[in-house]
C-alpha cells in the first residue's frame, strides 16, 4: 500500500493504486446500494477519499448523476454561497527550454515570438489591467534560466505591487512559475505571494516523460514534489491543476485527489485552489492530435466530483471555457473566473496582430472584465475582487480550519460586497453599475448580513466607500 504522506512523488502518486482504483470503481459503480451510501456520506460535506470519488465519476446512472450534480450545489454554497472571486492571468515572458508537446512555448518552436516584458512594460500592462478594475493577477511565464530567472520573477513582483494609478492597485498575485527549489520558494513567500500554482498537466509518468521530452520539466519527480518544496518554503497556499486531454480523465482525476489527500497528510493543509484547464489550440498545437479529449458532460460531472471530494478547495475555470461552458460549471463548483483575459505577452496595452500572436491558448471567452461583471450580476452572483484573507493571515491552515467550519462566509460575503462596491463606483459601466448597486442592496437583506455582528461596521463600510474610501476590510 502506498504512504500517503510520503514525500516521494511516486509513493504519493502511485501508478499501481490509480489502476487499482479504477479498477474498483468500475466493478463497484454497478453496485447501486454502495453508489448510494458514497452518496450519502458526499451529503455530509466532510468530503471523500479518491476511491470513493472515482466510484461517483464511473456511475453512469442517470438518477445518481443527477444526485451528484445537487450535491456539488449544496456543497458550493455552503462553502462559498453566491461569490464568484474575479481574475486575470499576466504573462511575462514566452521564452522556454522545455519541449512540452501541448504548449506553444516550446523549445522547437521557431514560429511564435519570443518576446520578455521590460519592467516599464510590466507598468503599463498592471495599469492597463487596473483600469479594467482588477485586483488580484495571475503571474505566468515559460522556464528559462537565462531570460526568466527567479530574480526576474521577483523584481518583477515589485514592480506590479508597487503601481498605484488612480484608485488601482493590485493587491494579490499568484505565481504560476516553473517547479524550483525551497530557498527560491523562501523568497517567494518574502516576495508576498499569494497562492503558488502549479499544474501536474498529466500524472501519469509514462505519459507524462513523453508529452515532456526535454528540458527540466522532463523530470517527473522534481515538478511532482514541488508543492511540498513549496510548504517547505512557506508558503501557506498552493494550487494544483491537471491539463484534461492529455490522458485519461478518470486517471487524472484520482491522481489529482490523492495529491490533494498527500498535502493534507503531510502538511495538514489540503490545496487551496483546483484547477481545471481542457488542452486548446494554440500557435502549433492542434488539440485533435491528443486522443484523451474530454466532452463537456464528463467534464461537468469531473468538475461536480471534485467539488463533493474536497468541498474547502476554490476551484477555478479560466476563459479556455466558453460562457456557456462556464455557466454550468459555476453552479456545481467553480469559484474563481478569469474574465477579459489575454492570454499573451503584453496583451493587456494593445491586441496582437494574428500572424504575431505571443497567446499560450485560444480563448473561447472574449467578453470584457465589465461584460463578465454584468453577466454574473444577472446570474445573481457577486462578483468579488476579495483578497482580506489573503492580507488578514487567514491563509494555509488558518483559512482550512474557517472554511471546512463553513464560516468564511462571514468574512468572504461582506468582503466581496465592498469589492464590488469599489468596482461599481470607479470602473463599471452605466447598465452594469445600476444592476450592481440593486444586488448590493439585495444582499444587504440576506441572512447572512442582517444576523451578522458586523453588520453596523459593514453599512459604514458602504457608505465610506461610497465617499472615496478603498480597500476596507474584514
């Protein structure tokens, strides 16, 4: 048997455990009365382990299915009730040594620009970005010791919080680099990083040395392992993420829970963001040349499992998704969008041209920042740009013991409606500014406010920010 809390990427991930899983889960899918107590533990909200999950995802009976998809629901609001946390991804650089057969970046790749940002130009774009109304960005680049080193990273870090224009500022960044070391990750952390994400793009090994043919990412171990280098570190929150499409889905979703079960092991802290990107054209990737596609009731109930498997984890969907798409998912799950996102180097200031284009995949959600805001208005969600907890020390096991409590509710509702507040007042449009203030007021009759403590500070709050005050908090 495997050890779960077992540092070493192939004890933690075990090629032998996923089959045996697999394995169970189909035999077991067919047996309706286990199906149903799997089901009836789900109900609870104290999550499942990978075996239980994976039994759920291979049920293909429609009564049960149906089962899942109103737990899922259950699940999202008691944990994250109607917010939907709003950002967007800031690439840096495409320079890259690595020969990943599904990215653009790659090594071989002697079409795409290249292109690295300045620090001048990492203004711009930030400002560019807060002029839309963003807060909190996701930083992305290829690995390239030479173009992109840690140093790079970290001035780079800088420079983007250091930009305050008009009432902008960001005031959370995510990192999604390249697996390092802990020392670099020690710096990170000093850096004032938000959550470090990483994708696994496939956990199956086989695979995965394949679709990595070259350069550092090729070694299996030392990216699987970065997450504990990363706690190592010191760094309280991190983010995993599988590349769907690239090997079987009911592979990557039991080693994704197990990964997710390791860190709870080992550092008493599960994952605090989900990712779940589908692989998507880009520059010479063609997505027809991968035999793994996933269709979008499979991804549907994927998404759905992992919210009942590990009910305290955000999980995010980014504008790969059409609005359709991510529509569903929201209701079963999702609860972090990227909205007006450009997806290549210094997209932000000015469009690229086509036959130029620096972008790592192909959007299939073009809408703006406020046009995303208007849409999740009217689909009666609030759209929050919150970072309290992040800047409150509600990170790591602090936020897991608050939010498996189901009480971050209380410091994420009112944060999000001062967010929004902020939003409305200094970058939505007229429609969306007057749908927005409706909502606001709405919310500020809902259970959660009328009986909370602070509901007195959260009306001054309001009424501050409504005079010219920014970034009030919980």
């Amino acid at each position: 048997m495997y050890d779960a809390a077992s540092p070493h990427a192939d004890e933690f991930i075990n090629h032998q455990e996923i089959l045996d899983t697999l394995e169970y889960a189909e035999r077991a899918s067919q047996d309706l009365a286990l199906v149903d107590a799997i089901l009836e533990k789900a109900s609870k909200m104290k999550g499942l382990t990978h075996r239980e999950a994976s039994v759920l995802l291979a049920c293909h009976d429609e009564e049960r299915t149906q089962r899942v998809f109103q737990i899922a629901r259950d699940i999202k609001q008691a944990y994250y009730g109607n917010r939907i946390v709003l950002f967007a991804p800031l690439y840096l650089s495409n320079y890259c040594v690595n020969g990943c057969v599904y990215c653009p970046y790659h090594a071989q790749n002697r079409h795409i620009p290249r292109k690295k940002l300045t620090q001048e130009e990492i203004a711009a774009e930030v400002r560019a970005l807060q002029d839309m109304g963003h807060k909190r960005l996701a930083i992305e680049l290829g690995e390239h010791p030479v173009e992109n080193p840690i140093e790079y990273v970290l001035e780079s870090l800088e420079t983007i919080y250091s930009v305050k224009h008009e009432n902008g500022s960001i005031r959370r960044a995510n990192v999604n680099i390249a697996a390092t070391t802990v020392e670099n990750y020690r710096r990170l952390k000093k850096a004032e990083i938000g959550t470090y994400i990483l994708f696994q793009e496939t956990y199956n090994r086989e695979s995965y040395e394949r679709l990595h043919p070259s350069g550092p990412k090729h070694d299996y171990a030392w990216h699987t392992e970065a997450h504990d280098r990363a706690m190592q570190g010191g760094i309280d929150d991190v983010g995993l993420g599988v590349l769907f499409g690239l090997e079987g889905y009911d592979y990557e979703f039991a080693g994704l829970l197990m990964h997710a079960e390791h860190l709870e092991a080992a550092f008493g802290v599960g994952p605090h963001t989900i990712s779940v990107p589908r692989i998507r054209r880009a520059d010479d990737i063609d997505p027809g040349a991968f035999d793994n596609g996933v269709p979008d009731d499979a991804f549907m109930k994927i998404v759905a499992c992992i919210r009942i498997a590990v009910p305290y984890t955000g999980m995010i969907v980014s504008t790969r998704e059409s609005r359709a798409c991510r529509e569903r998912l929201l209701e079963l799950g999702v609860s972090q969008i990227s909205g007006g996102s450009r997806t290549s180097v210094g997209g932000y200031l000015e469009p690229e041209p086509e036959d130029l284009s620096t972008s790592q995949f192909e959007v299939n959600d073009n809408r703006s920042l406020d046009e995303v805001m208007g849409w999740l208005i009217e689909l009666g969600y609030i759209p929050s740009f919150c970072t309290a907890c992040y800047r409150a020390g509600r990170q790591g096991e602090r936020f897991m013991e608050v939010c498996k409590a189901e009480q971050i509710s209380a410091f994420c509702h009112p944060n999000a409606l001062m967010t929004l507040e902020e939003y409305l007042i200094d970058y939505a449009s007229p429609a969306v500014r007057e749908a927005g203030e409706a909502l606001v007021e709405r919310e500020l009759e809902s259970p959660t406010i009328r009986q909370s403590r602070m509901r007195g500070q959260i009306l001054r709050n309001l009424d501050a920010i409504r005079g010219g005050a920014r970034d009030l908090r919980f």
